[in-house]
C-alpha cells in the first residue's frame, strides 16, 4: 500500500505539501527530515504526518530520508501546531525558531559550461544577446562550475532557475546541486598507540628501552599517549599534546615513523561549558531558611496533588534559585529532566556557575553567543540525552529533550520571553503551560516582580502562589531614598545628572570600601542632539527615529538600522553653530562620574556597546568580583543575574525615563525595572545599603510603590486601570503589522483591510488604522490595526482567530499589493 508523507517546509508559506513515500524507505518517518523538489528546488522539509489516503492529483516522492530517528517526538509536533495555530504563522516558521541552524539545509545550484556543446549552435546562443554573450565568455573562462547566487550578486545575472534549465536542456551548460549551511562536524586529528591490546606499564617500558632510549623526548610523548589510552581507550588529540603536555609536533611525528603511534581523524564538540570562577560555593548545601523550607514542602504538596502551574512571588534575594535547585535536584533523583528558562540578559556567567557547581556534569547553557555550529551541535547533545538541565533563553522552551519532568520560568515578567520578530511572535511564559499541559508535568514561575498575566491567573486561582516576603540569610534590605529632580533643579542641588545627595552617598560608599553600581536604561552618551536655534533634530535617514550621540567614536548612531553619521556643531536644519547634546546615555553617566571623582576611582561601563562578547562580559564580571571596579555604570543588564555582597549603593539616574513612553505597559515595566535594580543591593549579612532613585514623579504610583516597597498595592492598582481600558489581563492585544515603502499606498491600503473586518463581534473590538510612534524603519513605511479580544467572551482566542487569518488572508489573496507585507502579533508587548 503506498504511503503519503505530509511535509512542512520551512518557509513562509501556511501549508503542508504532500509526497509520496517510496517503498524502501517505509512508513515510520514522522517526525524525521526528508529531502524533496519544492518548486524545482531542492529543499529539506519536516514530516509531520502520514497517511494511506492518495489524493487525486500526482504526487512527486521524497527523494531520501535524512534521520535514522525522530528529531521531533509526537509531543514536540503539538507544541509546534499549537505554536503556529495560536500565533498564527506557518508551521515552517514555527520548525524555523524551534530547529538550530543548519537543521534545514537548502540546495544550492552551481553551473558550468557543458562539456559536450555544439559550436554553431552555442555561437548562435551567444549572438542572441550580449548578456548570454557574457555568460558563455565568463563560463569558458572559469572552466568550473560557479554558484548561481555568485553569478546574479557578482556579476549581475538576473536569469531564473527555469531559465537556466532551459540553457541545460539545450545543451549549453551543465547543472550540479550541493546541500548548502549543512552542519559539518569539526574534524581533528589524534594519537593512539599503534598497538591497542596488551598496554601495560611493562610494555610501555620495553617499547622505551628498545626504541626510545636515546629520545627523552620522544619517550615522554610516547608514555603520555599509552597512559591516556590506558585511562580512557580513546585515542588524545594532538593539539592537547602539544598545549597541555608539552610535547612537540616532531616528537609525535618520530613516534608514527616509528610505527609506534598512529594518527586518526576524530570528531570533536565544538561545545565547551566553562565555570567563570565568579561562584565558589555549592548553594545545595546550604541551610534553608524557615520560609524557604515551608514553601518548598507546599510546593511539593501541591505538585504531589497535581497543580500543574505555579507562581512564586519573592522578592529580590529572597532565595528563589535555591528553591528552584531543591526541586530539580527532586526531578533528576526521579530519573527526568528539567527545562529552566532565564531571560538572556539573565544569562550571566555568575548564575549559571552557581547551577553548575551544584549540578557537575549535569547541565548545560543556550545563549546567543552561541554560534550556529556550537547551536547545532548543543542541540544534537540535549536530544542525545547528556544532560539532564537545560539552561537558556526564550528559544529554550523549544528544547529537544525526550524526559522533561519540570519546566522552570524564572524573571518570568521579563518583557524578552516575547519574540516580536520574526514569525513565530510567541511567549515562551505561555508556551511553557502549553508544554507543560502536553507533557503533563509541573511549570514552576519565579518573580519579585510579576506581570500582570501571571498575578491574575494566581488570583483567579489558576495557578498555586506563594509568597517570599524575607531576604535569605538574614540580608537587610536596602533603604530606599527618592530625589526629586525637578526641586533639586530648581535648589541648585544637582552637578550634571547627579543630585548632591547622591554624590556624597557614592563617595562615603568607597571610603567604606563597598562598591556603588549605577543605573541609566539609555546606552550611548546622549539620548539625541538637538539644535538650540531651530530646535531640529538629526534624524536616522532611513528610520523615523533620533540618532544617539556617542561622544568615544563622535558620531550618532542610530539603535535601530546601525545607520552612523559623524557629529558636527553645525546644524543641517539652518546653519547655525547651534547644536546641543540632549539627554543622558551610560557613555555620559561614566564620563560626569569620572569628572566628579578623579582618578581616584575604577569607573567601568557595562552595556551592549561595552559587552561585545561572552570574555568580556566574564572579564567585566571577574573584575567587579576581585574589587578592581569601584563604580559600575550599566542599563538593564546589570538589573537581573548579578549577585555581589559588595554592593553598598545602587543609583538610580532616572528612575522615569521609560514611564512615560507610549505603551500600556510602561508603568509596569518601570516599577519591574527599577524593583530589579533596586534589588542588586541589599545582599551583605553584615552591612547596610542604599538605593537612591532620582525621579521627576516621586508621586506616580508605580515610584511610589517601590519607594515602600508594596508590590500587591501596584499590581492591584494597575488591574484596576487594565480592566477600566480593557487591556491585558482582560484582553489579549493583537497588533496587524503592515509594511510599504509608499506610505500614500500604504494608508489606502491599511483602510482597506480594516474594513474587511466585522463591526458586529462583540468578542472583538478592531480600532481604525494609525501609525505606530516609530512610523518608518530601515526606508519602511509602518501602520498598525490594533484588535482588543476579550478573554471573558472569547476565552481561547478561536473567534479572534478565525477573523484574523480569515480577513489578512482574503486581503492578500486580492494581489496587487506591490511590496506590502503584513505581520501579525498576538498578545503583543506594545503597540510600538
């Protein structure tokens, strides 16, 4: 009976192609990647599916089947449905952002002259136009095939694949294929003694005395490679001999002329996992607090009797990530795995230690540092099953392992776990429940700070919560003084962007011998420049959007396409000498400091200008740990991970520099943020610490609720706002996305699919067209069509759905639409 194989590709294309399976190659392939011709392509795609019901039209076959087992289990293929259903994107998409890279290699085509031609006939070829003239003359040149993608990016070619078979065809040229970004695994070569069998300490002797006594050398590289084998039966890589022991390239080439040794090619992890130094200690086996131990045994009650999701509320240093080690250490005694997602700014160096020391050997990290082989190769090892924790970010949630047990959401407000680009546009905090519900195991969320998605499924009752109120290990919490900036202005009370009072409170800090960390959410030295005659500001010529001065390069850059231009005085608006810079970035912050300070003090910046790579963010961390930084200056990356009972004062330049931006989630993010800032200090048994947050509003409820540090009364005020407006919680937001490079078409266009949508749904409310405060990016005109979906009347979003994707996708099927593209974001995170 044959066989059909339904294949996703991946590509942005909402549809499952269907292929015939060939007899050898049998029927048990879901979930295993195939090659087939995809429009007279080939591609490598993902069977999904597989069935005996032939449809009537002709099917082309799978070419070949690339895994001897599933790279995706049946459970994996309904989380990615679920994915792309929800978020409304193609499968494809989905395996895209699931898969690492390299999971899906396409083909590239290479052409060269054919190697039996007819003269006349390729003359007659050549004098047909000057173009096809061109491309015989460079082929004959070559005398060896050439990409096709080299061909139309160098040399201009513009001719399709369908043309070029028809060269082929002809008789002109030859065509070849080759699999291109196909993971390669990094080949070394290594030494093992010639003889295998019989390897004793008496045999080495005598191999020493007949061969070798006149070598020390030769002798030495010999007994280290027998005793390496000895120890592990595998063969020592030749570049370990030459860095760890000591031992020369000539010595091991005298050995194999010998016949002693012989060399082969092995396969090598590109993976290393690192401890940094940054942690020392094995949190394990510390004491839990009286509060720590009893929410642990309520937790482990509650997973014992089946609640499946479960919020922890703790404040900053209240001893959640030891709560979270009792319990994997409970998963991993009972034989399964476990899935911990951080959020990648929370990926220090400093807190995956503190798991690996207490877990050796057991776990691994994802981070974006990761290249696409190091990813790929990762991936291939958690799907082998060599390690039982998984560490990483948003894409983790994706993991490949065969056994989780536990699903672990840390810091799982941060705004990150959103991909708002490209599709999928999912929340790795809701796919971690919808994972959790398909594997029937427990989902555990940790925050000081909860959103307020997960707070009210806590009130609502849909998930168990536990509050942590005290700090482990008796740490004080820190005094929290407010500064108002608008009267320390008008007082005089300020030098640059710092008030007096937090200058003093900085230098008394360091004759205490404590560190001071400083927080500004604005990279770069100024927010933008401004001219004082005209009032103009440089803007990004291909975005919608300031440039930010760097004052170290003198040029403006802009955040969102990389577009730089250098600094000038002299206004392009009128002329004038006029220009001034606006703002406060880090690069400022760390200049006024040192300016204030002298030299008698360590200043070091830690942003992403600063943090290029993962050394030198450990470089950075080791430095602040050894006492070689006296004064830190960070954005938010300094907000989460970072753990030092050095820390005496936390500054805060601005604690409102983000509250008043056009989003309905800034009030929320700012109390998040600065809560997470604030938290950095606070974490010494002994000593005292301050936060002082500087603030135009000391009145605005979500600074004056740090300020007394009453979580339940923002996050019950901010309910009540939501609700009154009908936002998240009690809705989910939907954001249509449309793109064009002639914003006049795009108006038209925009009013147009707005109208298609349904005035009678009560289940929705779709607000007219408007642009987005960022109006253009990278020479890109924007418009949203923002849609509020109420949960209450529409509590699985299928109404939504059904509307969505029914009118985007009749508007679009009307063609004629030029360049236009169209997104969509499901509970997006702004309206930005």
């Amino acid at each position: 009976m044959p066989f059909v194989a339904e294949v996703s590709v991946p590509l942005r294309v909402n549809q499952i192609y269907s292929y015939l399976i060939p007899e050898r190659f049998g029927s048990d392939i879901i979930g295993k990647r195939v090659i087939v011709n995809f429009s007279n392509k080939i591609i490598t795609g993902l069977v999904v599916n597989v069935t005996s019901n032939l449809p009537d039209i002709k099917l082309k076959e799978i070419s070949d089947v690339v895994d001897k087992e599933p790279i995706a289990d049946i459970s994996f293929l309904k989380l990615c449905k679920w994915t792309a259903d929800y978020y409304l994107c193609s499968l494809g998409e989905v395996f895209m952002a699931a898969f690492p890279p390299k999971t899906f290699p396409q083909e590239e085509i290479f052409v060269k002259l054919s190697d039996v031609y007819n003269e006349i006939e390729l003359t007659k070829f050549k004098q047909s136009s000057k173009k096809r003239e061109e491309l015989i003359n460079l082929l004959t040149d070559a005398d060896e095939y050439i990409a096709l993608s080299t061909l139309k990016n160098k040399y201009g070619f513009r001719y399709s694949y369908k043309q070029y078979l028809e060269f082929r065809d002809s008789g002109y040229i030859n065509i070849s294929y080759e699999m291109k970004e196909e993971h390669r695994p990094k080949i070394m070569v290594a030494v093992r003694p010639s003889k295998t069998n019989g390897i004793d300490d008496k045999y080495i002797h005598r191999i020493g005395k007949e061969y070798l006594s006149r070598s020390a050398k030769q002798m030495e590289a010999f007994d280290s490679i027998c005793n390496h084998y000895l120890e592990t039966e595998q063969p020592i890589l030749q570049q370990t001999l030459i860095n760890d022991y000591n031992i020369s390239a000539a010595a091991i080439t005298a050995l194999e002329k010998k016949g002693l040794i012989e060399k082969v090619e092995i396969e090598v992890s590109r993976v290393t996992e690192e401890l940094s130094e940054l942690s020392s200690k094995v949190e394990l086996d510390l004491e839990l607090a009286d509060f720590q131990k009893q929410v642990l045994v309520d937790i482990r009650n509650e997973i014992e009797n089946g609640k499946k999701n479960i919020l922890i509320h703790g404040i900053t240093g209240s001893g959640k990530t030891l709560i979270y080690m009792h319990l994997i250490r409970d998963v991993i005694s009972a034989g399964k795995q476990v899935v911990m997602l951080l959020p990648e700014i929370s990926l220090t160096p400093q807190l995956t230690d503190r798991f690996k020391l207490s877990f050796p050997g057991r776990v691994c990290t994802i981070h974006s540092k990761l290249n696409k082989n190091e990813r790929y190769e990762l991936w291939q090892q958690i799907a082998n099953g060599e390690y039982d924790i998984v560490i990483g970010p948003r894409s983790t949630i994706f993991s490949p392992m065969k056994n989780i047990g536990l699903i672990i959401v840390d810091e799982e407000h941060d705004q990150s776990y959103k991909q708002d680009s490209p599709a999928p546009r999912y929340n790795a905090r809701d796919l971690a429940t919808v994972r959790g519900h398909i594997l029937d195991c427990p989902v555990l969320f940790g925050s000081a700070t909860p959103s307020l998605e997960t707070y009210y499924n806590a009130k609502q009752g849909k998930y168990g919560y536990y509050q942590m109120t005290e700090r482990a290990d008796s740490h004080k919490l820190p005094t929290i003084e407010l500064v108002d900036l608008l009267n320390a202005r008008k007082t005089g009370g300020m030098h640059g962007s710092f008030s007096y009072g937090l200058i003093e409170q900085i230098k008394s800090t360091l004759v205490d011998g404590r560190k001071v960390m400083l927080f500004q959410n604005r990279r770069g030295h100024s927010s933008f420049v401004q001219c004082q005659s005209c009032a103009h500001i440089p803007q990004c010529e291909d975005c919608d959007i300031a440039m930010t001065y760097h004052s170290h390069s003198n040029v403006m850059i802009c955040h969102y396409c990389g577009h730089k231009e250098e600094y000038t005085e002299h206004c392009k608006g009128c002329g004038a000498d006029d220009v001034m810079k606006i703002g406060l970035g880090t690069q400022q912050v760390e200049d006024e400091i040192n300016e204030i300070l002298g030299d008698k003090v360590t200043v070091v910046r830690y942003d992403s200008d600063t943090v290029t790579n993962k050394n030198k963010q450990r470089q950075i961390l080791q430095k602040f740990t050894d006492g070689g930084i006296d004064i830190l200056v960070g954005t938010q990356m300094i907000a989460k991970g970072l753990d030092f009972s050095t820390i005496g004062l936390v500054g805060i330049l601005n604690a409102d520099v983000d509250l008043f931006i056009s989003d309905i989630r800034a009030a929320e993010k700012t109390y998040q943020l600065i809560n997470q800032v604030a938290g950095r200090a606070g974490r010494s048994k002994n000593s005292e610490s301050k936060v002082i947050l500087q603030t135009t509003v000391p009145n605005n409820y979500a600074i004056k609720t740090i300020k007394q540090m009453l979580n339940l009364d923002f996050l019950g005020e901010e309910l009540q706002h939501r609700e009154y407006l009908s936002y998240p919680p009690f809705s989910r937001l939907v954001v249509i996305e449309m793109i064009s490079s002639d914003y006049a078409q795009l108006e038209r266009q925009a009013m147009a699919l707005y109208k298609t949508f349904p005035k009678d749904k009560a289940e929705l409310d779709v607000l007219p067209p408007t642009d987005p405060v960022i109006k253009k990016v990278r020479k890109k005109y924007r418009k949203i069509i923002v849609i509020k979906n109420s949960k209450l009347l529409d509590p699985t979003g299928k109404v939504m759905r059904k509307y969505v994707w029914g009118c985007v996708d009749f508007y679009t099927k009307q063609g004629g639409h030029g360049d236009l593209r169209i997104n969509i974001n499901v509970d997006a995170s702004s309206v930005m």
